[in-house]
C-alpha cells in the first residue's frame, strides 16, 4: 500500500494512518523532559538595587508581565514596588507605588494581572492594626492606581494580601492569618475590580485553626481555588463559585501525606486547575509534586513530577497555567549548583513533561523558578540571584515556549513540523492532543478545527510523505 497525495488516498489508508501517528507518538513521548530551554530575554527594573528582590512575585496576561519587587525602599525599608514590562521587547513600562506606600508594607510581595488590571498584594500593611495587609488595583496601561482594597472585617495579623488573583473584573485576595473561624484559619475576599467593593468573603466549610487557607489563590471566569496548605497537615484546595460566593468542591491529592503542602500554591485556566505540593517525598525529602484537577468534578487527572527530581528540589513551590501547558517552579533544584532553580513546563492533556526551563546564566543561589507565571506560550520565571536568600541585583526571565509539535516555531503544527521530527531536528515532544487533532481532522472530510493552542491545517504533501515514510518503518519493523 502506498500513500498518494490526495485527500481521498489519505482517508482509505486511515488505518495505517493511526498505527503510524500512535508509533510517533510512542516515540516522541519515551523523549519527553530531555528537552532544556533558556530565556529568548532577560528582564531588570530600571533603578534595581541590591535586596529588592525583583522576581519574587510574577504574573502575566497577553503581552503584559507583572514583576514584584517587596524590597524596593523607595517608600522607607522594604516599602516595596512592582513593574509592568512589555513581554514583547522585555521593556519596562511603569513602576507601580502604593499611594500611601510606607516602610515595612513589603508591597509586591503578590502580584497578578488580567487584561488592563494589575494587583498587587501589600500583606504588612497596617492601615487596620499590625500587619492587617492590604492590596492595590493598578491600570496598566497608564501605571496609575485606581482602588485600595481592604477587608470589610479587617484586623492586625490577617496578612490579608499574602495572595492575590485576577480574572476580568473580579479579583480575589488571601489572608491566610485570619482569625474569623479560628486562629489562622485564613479566608480570601472577592472584589469588584471596576468599584473597589468587597463581594464575599470566603472560608473554607470545615475551616479549621491554622489551616492557613488563603496562602495561595487563583482565578478563571467564575471559578476561584483557593489553597489551605496545613489542613488536616497535610493540604487542600477549595473551588468557590465567584457569582455566589459558594463553596463547590474541596480537593485533596488521591496519595496525600502528612507535610506535603499540597495547596501551597494553585493555578487555574479554563476548566483545569493545577496544585502544587512542594513537601511532597516521592524522590526524596521534599522533592515535591503538582496535581492537575478538573475542577467540574473535582477528579485528580495527573500527578506532576519532574523528570529528574531530587529530594530538596520543592518542586510545585510555584504554578501556573495557561491553555494546554502548565508551569511549575522547582526552586532548589541544583544542576548550576546549590538551588540554582529550575522550572517545568508539561502538557496539562497528557500530564507529559514538555520542556526543562533553566537561565542561561544559570549559577548558585539564584532560586530560579520561586515565581512563575504563564500566558500563552509565554512563560516568565525568577528570580536569579535574590529571591529567598538576598545578595546582588535580581532578573527576571522570559521564555517562548515551542507549541506541543511546534518544530519550526511558525506557530503552526503542520506537514513541516513533521518533516522536521523525520529528519531528527525537532526541538520538542508532541502531546496526545495534537496527534488526537491531525488523525481527527485528517481522517474526515470536513473542515479543520482548531484548538486553543494550535491550528489544524489541510494535510500537505509534507505530511503526507512524512506519514508515508513513518508507515514504511512500521511495516518494515513488523514484517521483520
């Protein structure tokens, strides 16, 4: 049988077709994690100065990233600051300031960002009593501020502000301190972010003292997850309905363990969310793990490990999610010397690990991957050189991640990517969804479809002699 270069041949072979993609992809994934990628630009604040600690907090939406800075001392000691920078041309557009900033307010020690809003978390301020926090609304197209938000029931030690999330007009900030339903039982606040108006305040339903809930949220549409990373020691995360303020699932790890610090950090896109369990020990003490949930059922659909995890590395300190992909942030992993850092990236359809993140200049101490951030195939993680630990100035990385099947980077999975994983030059895995895509939309004579993260285009003559020759080997192989 011989593949021709018409539709009609491609639909009466589908069957070779299938064995052919299904012996790819067996290929390609028995590879994955063996690709490492460094930054395409580094970003700096323009006025950095040494215990800034640029990077500890990162968010990005479209071309726009959100760096903190909870050391900045503009305002007095660790004041605090953040910056908005073009992800396009790594430029720095504004330098955001609390209005009132004071000394020891650690402004930027959260940040997010959604279309023209940014906020940012400011969890020692004291507007209430010693440490009660609070968070600012920023426009990022002028860098001006539009609200400060405070809890309606605010008091000293909520460390309100100690996360904080964005999605359209709705943003949600942690005070994991706070005392409402027990001590350190935590909570988090819904805000309008076009009138500044407090909207709900949300607590866990079998809150509990020091369960710490609000130390990590997240926001999409009308789902928000908050995490409680000391319930029962071991760590939850709860999905809330934004519109009522209503509780709709709880998630727990299928293989939870007293300490892991699952929900020490959430993520969420779509109908997708990913927690992260930096304490968890599957490769050794506190090499950590991340979960992907679907958060309309609450059903675990993977667990996250890195290919080359170690104990110490904390892997899942830091997630994000965008799309198909995921990031997670091993902060104290050590390949360029004692917790130089490194990220992940992974296909959140197959649970596959994509890529390995790591700075070019990479080097020790730099805790690269203690923040993350994630938005389209761009992909932001610092810092280097500060971050936990403190020392000279600190950057930020931007990365262009490669689509799953990507090979010639056009931005297009098609018969010259093929072409390129034939010759031995690709640069990365292919994931089951795009493999999925092409057999279901080159096997029908309808028009193609797309997905969030790619395009599925007519089948060319590339891909077709691409096929044909992968059918070839698996003939050749079967029949010997």
């Amino acid at each position: 049988m011989v593949f021709g270069n018409s539709r009609t041949d491609f639909i009466n072979t589908n069957t070779l077709t299938k064995l052919a993609l299904t012996a790819m992809f067996a290929v390609l994934t028995s590879t994955a994690g063996a690709v490492t990628l460094n930054e395409t630009s580094k970003i700096l604040a323009l006025d950095a100065a040494p215990g800034d600690n640029f990077g500890s907090s990162t968010a990005a939406s479209g071309n726009i990233a959100v760096v903190g800075a909870r050391g900045d001392d503009d305002a007095g000691a660790s004041s605090g600051s953040a910056y908005v920078f073009d992800t396009t041309t790594g430029n720095q557009l504004f330098k955001l300031t609390a209005a009132d900033a004071a000394a020891g307010d650690s402004f930027g020690v959260s940040v997010a960002v959604s279309g023209n809003t940014a906020i940012v978390g400011a969890l020692f301020d004291a507007d209430a009593g010693l440490d009660s926090g609070s968070a600012y609304l920023f426009d990022t197209t002028t860098g001006n501020q539009s609200f400060k938000l405070t809890a309606a029931d605010a008091a000293a030690e909520d460390f309100f502000g100690a996360s904080v999330a964005i999605s359209g007009n709705t943003a949600i900030v942690g005070a994991d301190e706070n005392d409402g339903v027990g001590i350190d039982a935590g909570a988090a606040y819904l805000f309008d972010t076009t009138t500044g108006n407090q909207l709900f305040k949300l607590t866990a339903s079998d809150a509990a003292e020091d369960d710490g809930f609000g130390n990590s949220v997240a926001l999409s549409g009308t789902t928000a997850i908050v995490g409680a990373h000391f319930d029962n020691n071991m760590g939850s995360a709860y999905l809330f309905d934004t519109t009522t303020g209503n509780q709709l699932l709880k998630l727990t790890a299928s293989d939870a363990a007293l300490a892991d610090g699952f929900g020490s950090s959430v993520a969420i896109s779509g109908n997708i969310a990913i927690v992260g369990a930096d304490y968890n020990d599957d490769a050794g003490n506190n090499s950590g793990s991340a979960y992907l949930f679907d958060t309309t059922t609450g059903n675990q659909l993977f667990k996250l490990t890195a290919s080359d995890a170690e104990a110490h590395d904390q892997f899942g300190l830091s997630v994000a999610i965008s799309g198909n992909m995921a990031i997670v942030g091993a902060p104290f992993n050590d390949d360029a010397g004692n917790i130089s850092g490194s990220a992940y990236v992974f296909d959140v359809t197959t649970g596959n690990e994509l890529f390995k993140l790591a700075a070019s200049d990479a080097s020790t101490s730099d805790v690269f991957g203690f923040a993350v951030a994630l938005s389209g195939n761009i992909a932001v993680a610092g810092p280097t050189l500060e971050g936990v630990i403190g020392s000279p100035t600190s950057s930020v990385y931007l990365f262009d991640v490669p689509l799953s099947g990507d090979f010639d980077l056009d931005g297009d999975v098609d018969g010259a990517d093929f072409l390129k994983w034939q010759r031995g030059e690709s640069p990365a895995p292919l994931s089951a969804s795009d493999l999925a895509l092409w057999e279901a939309n080159f096997g029908t004579t309808t028009a193609p479809a797309t997905s969030s993260a790619t395009s599925v285009p007519e089948p060319s003559s590339l891909l077709l002699g691409s096929l044909a020759a992968v059918g070839l080997l698996l003939r050749r192989r079967v029949a010997g």
